[in-house]
C-alpha cells in the first residue's frame, strides 16, 4: 500500500515532507513485531499512527485496544493492564482479564505512556521482555502475544534524568522512533485542513462553507498553533457557528487566535478566563512563580529520593538511607498536595470593595476547585473534554474530582 493509500484510507490530510515521511515508517514498520514509540506535540494526531500501524501489519484481524495511560488512577491501572483475581483488593468481587490477556496476538496502543506509574512499568519492562505478566493478587505467572505501540508528548530524556521514567523501557519502548510533526511545520497543510474542516462543519451543521480571502490564509499560516490541528479544527468550527460572513479575512480570523506572545500561566488558571484586569494578571503571575518553585522543589527531593533508592539495590546490605528516603516519600506527596495561600495585601486602591480581600485570600486549591467546576459544567460533567481545556491529565482530573467532592 502507498503513502497516499493510507492517506485515503485512514482520512489524513496533508503533502508535508515530514508528514510523508512518518507515514512511510508507519507502514514499514507495520509488517514486524518491532515495539513503537511515537512522539509529538498535543494535538498533532499521533492516535492515528497506532491504528496504521495494527491495520497494516498481520495480527490486523485480532484485538486492537487503545488505553489513556493518564486517565486510569494509579491504584488500578496494574488491575486495567494485567488483570486481578478474586478478592485481591476491596471490590474485586470477580477475576478480571487485563487488556495484555485479552488482546493476546493482537496490539495495544499506550498513549500518554509516560503516565504510568514507576510500579506498572517495571511490569510492562517484563512483558516486552519476555511476555510474561502477572494478575493482581496472582502468583501464576501468565504468557501474552502482544504488539505494543507507544505514545508520549513530553520530552521523555527529561523525564527519564529526573527519575519519573525507566531508561531500560524507554529504549525497549523506542525500538522504532516516530515523530509526528507539529502543524507550523506543515505550513503547506494549513490551508487543505481549513477547507476539510470547514466542508465538515458545513455539513454537519447545515450551513454553506465558509471560505479564506487570501490574507486571511497568510494569518492561519503564519499562526504559531500551539494546539496543532486539534485546535485548527477547534477554531474552524468556532467561526463556522458564529460567523454570518462566510469569506473570512484576517480581521474575522484575529480574535480566534489566542496571542502567541502573550504569557504563558499555569494551564488551570488562564488570564482570558477572568475578569480581574492587570491586578488579576499579576495575582496569577505570583502563582506561577509559587508554582514553579514548589514544582522544583519536588523534582530535587525526587532526584535524591532516585539516587538513595540506587545506591540501596546497588549494595547488598541495607544501608541506613531506608529513614531518608521514606521522609522524602513523605515530604514529596505532602509538597504536591499541599494548598499555596497567597495573603491579601491591604490596597487602599481597592479598599471600597469589600470582597478583594477575601478574592486575593482564596488559596489555590479553591480555585483549583472553581476552574475545575466551571469546565466540568462547561463541558456537562465530560471530564475527559474537561481535563483537555485545563491542560490536565484525566487522571489528575479524576484526583481532583475526589479530592474535592465533586463527584
């Protein structure tokens, strides 16, 4: 099968070099058993690569199984995977097949891999080495056929040097490398996704078309696209409903794309989503900071937690470090929790209105709680669509949800 045989097949618009390119691995690689490790920005459509890749290769007429590694709690993720046996934890009235036992001769695709906890991944370690798996709750050690296909959009390297990921399943993992390119390095494709999703929208909502004059495509063009085609299609869809005019310049496109100068605040708290003016800007400007502090902070104590947790499997006898690094242990799941409170500062600017003080008194888990609340109704209790707009994993989300009893 050609490279524009799949394009047909598998509806992918675009004559990007880059994206041909990806697309010819793809349908290589496809005939071997060879584990894939696909990389990529948010929104560049690497979810595609995986179904390629299983219809194309000769295990096509058995199981194929997508699992969000980050929408699945970490308490039951090894269950989802592996499977459990009966009475193995509170709930587990039955014995359960995991998803490496039901798609035995088939693939399981692991998007956003880097997700899983360190435990789970000394367990998918042993499966691409020897195929073996183990049930929760089970001493009997099982045998599975199966094609893994890897997804991550983080820098895994990184993630690896700060102890948040193996080394030995990233490169068993990343047999085959497969870069899907971001949009503003398809800038030729812009214009053919614009008119796709445009005549799709169309369609579905029964309207005509609408259309770029010439300047309003040298903006889509230029624009930066931090969202990829997610959010090209995401703003196509937003013009097509509200706009009357169906010939759309740069001046209707302008305020559709967010200023890819502007700041960049923590995901859960964007300036254009309040009301609160410079004041506000510069409220949420000191929480990045906080943020980012406390964020360092726990990569140091993991960074020491790692090296203390080396030295001890390194040596035979048990060194004195068992105290150390159960207190990092302690200290990192109390630093991630803990609420950051910013006191109010007496302003006689605002001193007429009674509520600044008890607004700027709000610590960040309440508005951690309001923003979460606000996606949640915004997007009628879907909290995989609401986790995308925070730019949260869906099993932070489901964290968040229980935390906050707001189930």
């Amino acid at each position: 099968m050609t490279v524009q045989e799949i394009k047909n097949r598998f509806r992918i618009i675009g004559n990007a070099v880059s994206l041909d390119r990806a697309i010819d691995i793809a349908r290589q690689v496809a005939a071997t058993d060879l584990s894939v490790l696909i990389t990529g920005e948010s929104g560049t459509g690497k979810e595609v690569f995986p179904q390629i890749i299983h219809q194309l290769s000769p295990r096509k007429h058995n199981q194929y199984i997508a699992v969000n590694c980050g929408a699945i709690p970490e308490g039951t993720i090894d269950s989802e995977l592996f499977g459990h046996e009966k009475g193995s934890f509170t709930g587990a009235h039955d014995a359960r097949k995991g998803y490496f036992e039901v798609a035995n001769g088939g693939t399981i695709f692991l998007d956003e891999v880097a997700e899983l906890p360190l435990t789970t991944q000394v367990r998918l370690l042993r499966v691409l080495e020897t195929g073996e798996f183990i049930r929760v709750g089970s001493s009997k050690v099982m045998k599975t056929d199966v094609r893994i296909v890897a997804a991550t959009n983080i820098n895994m390297l990184l993630h690896i040097e700060k102890g948040r990921f193996r080394e030995d399943l990233y490169y068993r993992l990343n047999t085959v490398p497969l870069n899907i390119p971001p949009l503003r390095e398809r800038k030729e494709d812009i214009p053919l996704l614009f008119r796709k999703f445009a005549t799709d929208f169309a369609d579905k909502y029964k309207m005509p078309p609408i259309k770029l004059t010439r300047d309003g495509e040298d903006v889509l063009t230029n624009y930066y696209w931090k969202g990829n085609v997610r959010q090209l299609k995401n703003v196509t869809e937003q013009i097509s409903v509200i706009e009357k005019n169906r010939e759309i310049n740069a001046n209707i496109l302008n305020p559709y794309l967010p200023d890819g100068t502007s700041i960049s605040v923590p995901a859960l708290f964007r300036p254009e989503q309040a009301n609160g003016g410079s004041e506000f800007n510069e409220r949420e400007l000191l929480y990045k900071v906080l943020f980012e502090m406390r964020k360092d902070m726990v990569d140091l104590k993991r960074t020491v937690l790692s090296l203390l947790e080396n030295e001890e499997q390194n040596l035979s006898r048990k060194l004195p470090n068992t105290q150390i690094i159960h207190k990092l242990h302690q200290d990192i799941d109390k630093l991630e929790d803990e609420p950051i409170q910013i006191h109010p500062v007496q302003s006689t600017s605002r001193s007429n209105n009674p509520n600044n003080g008890a607004d700027e008194a709000l610590s960040l888990e309440e508005r951690e709680k309001q923003y979460i609340l606000r996606a949640l109704e915004k997007h009628q209790g879907n909290r995989r669509a609401a986790s995308k707009e925070l730019g949260i994993s869906e099993r932070t989300m489901y964290r968040k949800i229980k935390d906050y009893n707001l189930e």
